[in-house]
C-alpha cells in the first residue's frame, strides 16, 4: 500500500512538472505567432480611472485626444472632409530655376473665324510641376598656369599649387565621393547597386575601386570621429546599445557575427549627436574602453557589460523602463490583471515624464519627485509581495518580467535625480534603426577595416540627418576643407558647430 502512494505521488509531481512544460511551450508559441502574425506595438490600450489623480494630466489628455474626422454632410450622400494633417504636403525651395514650357494655338486658330481680325493676348494659364533631370557629370579640370623663371633663377617653372584633397590621386572630385558615401550611409545602397545606378549613366566604377574609396575615406575621416566622441563623452548624459552585423570572414566563405556599437549624448530631449564602434565581438572590455572615461548618467539595456560598468561610482546607470515595459507585455501567462495594472503604472510614468520635458530642468526635477517617485514605490512594493505570495509557473515569462524588474531596483529611481536623465533608451534606439535597414541591404561588411571605415562615416552621416543637415553638402565642404585644417579646432567641423 506504501508503495502504491509513493508511485501516486510521484505521478501527481510528473503531471505538474508536464503541465508547467505544457504552458510554458504554449506561452513560447504565443509569442512566436503574435512576432509573425500579430500586433507588435507595445501600446497600451486599456485605461484605467486612476489616470484623474495625477495633477496636470487633465489638459494634457485634451491636447492629445485623437481629433474626429470632420463630416460635410452635401445632398444625397456624406462627404469625408480631407484631412489636412501634414501627410500629404508638397513642399519645395522658392529659389529653384524654372523652365517655360509654352504651349500655344495654331496660327490659324489666332483669327477670329466670325470677323477675320487677330485675337488679341489677355494673360496666360501657369500650371507649375516639380521636374527633375538626370543627374549631370561633368569633367572639373584644373588649370594651372606655368610660369617660366630667368636665367639663373634656382627655380625654372612657377605654378599655383594643387589645392588638397581628402584623396590624392583620386580620380573623383570631392563632389563624387560625398554622393557616393550618402548612397551607402544615409541611402542604404550597396556598393554593386552604386555602381550599377553610375553605370546607367556611362559612368563605369567597379565595386572594388567603391570600396576603396570608402576604406580611405573612413580612414581620412577618424580625427573628426574621434572629436565626435570625445564630444559625446562629455556631456556627461549618454545612451547606449548594441546590434550584430555580419562580418565576411576572408577565405572562408562565411560570415561571423560582429558587433556595432552605438552611443548618443547630450543635454536635451533628443540628442543629435551620434557615433557607432565596431566590434569583432561582443565581449564586455568593449563596453568599458568606450565607456572608461565616461562621468555622469549612462542609459542602456540590461546587458552584463553596463552592469560591470554600473559599478564604478563616477557612473550613474539609468536602466531602461521601455524594456520593462515589454517584458510585462510579452508575460502570457499568470495575472493577467496584475499584468495590466504593471503596465498601466509604467504608462502613467511616461506621461508624466512626457509633462516634465515641456517644462524647464527644476519643474522636470519636481515633478519627478513629486509624482514618479511614489509609482516606482508603489510597484517596487506590489512587485515583490507577488514573488512572495503569487502563484507563479517557475518557467514562465510571467515570472521572468517579475525578476527583471526587481533585479532592477537599486537604479530604477536614479532617473529621477538628474534633470536630463531619460526614462527609457529610445534616443540610441533610434540611432540603431538606420544601421538595421541598411545592413538589410549592406548583408555583410567585407572586414574588420569595413566594419571601422562604415562606423565612421555612419557616425557622420546620420549625425548630419539627427541636425537636420544636408549630409552631402556637409561632406564634401569636408572634404576640401579637412585635410588644412587646424587639428587644435578640429571641433569646429563637427556637424553641429558646422551648421552654426
């Protein structure tokens, strides 16, 4: 009979331990589905009533309030009144040069056919079309006159020197290059697409001679990348993340996964600044020389090499309440209501920071402490009662939101204490976005120079669009302008200074 209940008992705990296994492949499923099929956005739907208690959100709600479509109500049928909200606005410089195309009657059709006499000119019908025409290349020749000294003269020839170029010997004017390098870096071309659009031009230009152009450029450039981050570093307000991007592994036809590093930073709501590091791997020394002689507050995700970084006492970590957040939304299984009530917490965060930046550094400060402050109190505590008491599956992305946040909590307030410290991580997020797409078209880069040589000239490119700066533009003044100039003002060509 002993034995029987042993056997029992031991069925009942196989039984558990498969149904846990059940749900837990069951919530993996879910997400796989919900990532192929569904919804991916993390907004949070629902409302809650408890949004009225927070001070100054009442007029804030009625600025945001989705606007309803206007109806013209016309006989017989209801008409949608366009909507005028930006999407379909067609703007373009006043100071482009036009071309008249005139279009005019037959000679025969000038008479008045009734009494014989001329018609007589009273204006004209303008109809304006935006046009464009086929790019134009041209031969840039630079004429030197020679200048021949008397007799005796040590010198026998005199001429103007060679103005510099970012690249001596290079066929292509400086013009040529800065397109080339916005097709791959703010375009997201592939070189053989380049070539291939010059091409069709009758402009012959191999990919390998591309790719050289662009491995000196990075080169040439570095001096300006390394004012950019030095730039960055002391802002003291930085944000930081990483993303892979496959590196060709020469002569062996495969590729391994590299790492390119992205850091932003400054005193505002969206820094502009940008810079990206690339990486053989994703070890954690890589995260501390880029971040060794940082002092201030840090945001990243909660990878191990920020947390080593956390540690020292000049760094103040800022963890990301974004990713928080969507551990709470990818949570299947446990308390559905618990869950809703997290993220409805976190919302409430957000909105009172989104506030806070309308205001000035104090009134953002203030308003931190006077109502952040308690939310965070209030989860930390409802957090750590349900690890305690809740029922939770041990495998279960429930449970694992629940441990995420709560590992967190010795830096989910230090926000709160600096004025221009953010609630998520967004700005490099966003700086990161371009570099998906473009090595979606990109595949790979051909090798460790590769990888540099894009992560400099992506740290330039995409800091010009982050200023509103025509990049090309900027980049060929660059370019003719680099290689004399000081070293010691080196800072006044970076992209904001440049645009001043």
């Amino acid at each position: 009979m002993k034995t029987i209940n042993i056997e029992q008992d031991l069925l009942r705990e196989e039984i558990l331990l498969l149904k846990q296994q059940v749900n837990y492949l069951q919530e993996q499923i879910g997400w796989l589905k919900r990532q192929l099929f569904g919804r991916k956005s993390e907004k949070i739907i629902h409302h809650s009533p408890e949004i009225n208690w927070l001070p100054g959100f009442e007029d804030y709600i009625t600025q945001t309030e989705t606007k309803k479509e206007e109806v013209v109500v016309v006989p017989q049928h209801n008409k949608r009144k366009p909507n005028k909200n930006g999407s379909d606005s067609f703007e373009y410089p006043e100071n482009l040069p036009i071309e008249r195309h005139i279009l005019d009657i037959t000679e025969e059709e000038k008479v008045c056919p009734n009494t014989g006499k001329a018609l007589v000119v009273i204006g004209e019908d303008v109809t304006r079309k935006l046009a464009k025409k086929t790019a134009t290349f041209y031969i840039k020749e630079i004429v030197r006159i020679k200048y021949g000294m008397p007799k005796g003269a040590p010198e026998g020839v005199k001429a103007a020197d060679l103005p510099s170029c970012i690249l001596p010997k290079c066929q292509a004017d400086e013009s040529l290059l800065a397109e080339i390098v916005c097709m791959k870096f703010a375009d997201h071309l592939p070189l053989y697409r380049i070539s291939e659009i010059l091409g069709r031009e009758g402009i012959q230009i191999s990919r390998q001679l591309l790719s050289q152009w662009i491995l000196k450029l990075g080169t040439a450039l570095k001096p300006l990348y390394i004012a950019l981050q030095k730039r960055i570093l002391q802002s003291g307000n930085i944000f930081v993340d990483e993303t892979p991007i496959d590196l060709l592994e020469k002569g062996k036809g495969k590729t391994h996964k590299a790492i390119m590093w992205a850091m932003s930073g400054g005193k505002c709501n969206n820094p502009p600044d940008r810079i990206y590091r690339f990486t053989y791997d994703r070890k954690t020394k890589h995260a501390h020389d880029m971040l060794g002689d940082f002092e201030g507050v840090f945001h990243s995700d909660k990878y191990r090499a920020y947390i080593q970084v956390a540690e020292n006492k000049n760094k103040i970590w800022c963890p990301c309440w974004a990713h928080i957040r969507r551990k709470f939304v990818e949570a299947e299984t446990g308390d559905v209501e618990f869950t809703n009530w997290v993220l409805e917490k976190i919302k409430h965060l957000f909105m009172i920071d989104q506030i806070g930046w309308d205001g000035s550094a104090e009134e953002r400060l203030k308003i931190r402490q006077e109502q952040s402050i308690p939310i965070i109190d209030e989860l930390i505590t409802a957090i750590k009662d349900k690890l305690i008491h809740g029922k939770i599956l041990p495998r279960s992305k429930y449970k694992e939101a629940l441990g995420y946040f709560i590992s967190l909590i010795p830096y989910l307030k230090n926000y709160t204490n600096h004025a221009f410290a953010h609630l998520d991580n967004n700005v490099v997020e966003r700086a990161i976005r371009p570099l998906t797409i473009g090595r979606k078209n990109w595949l790979f880069v051909g090798s460790q120079a590769g990888g540099e040589a894009a992560a400099i000239l992506l740290s330039l490119v995409q800091t010009c669009r982050a200023h509103s700066i025509n990049p090309r533009e900027y980049l060929e003044d660059i370019f003719h302008r680099l290689m004399d100039y000081n070293i010691q003002k080196i800072d006044e060509l970076l992209p904001g200074n440049w645009k001043k």
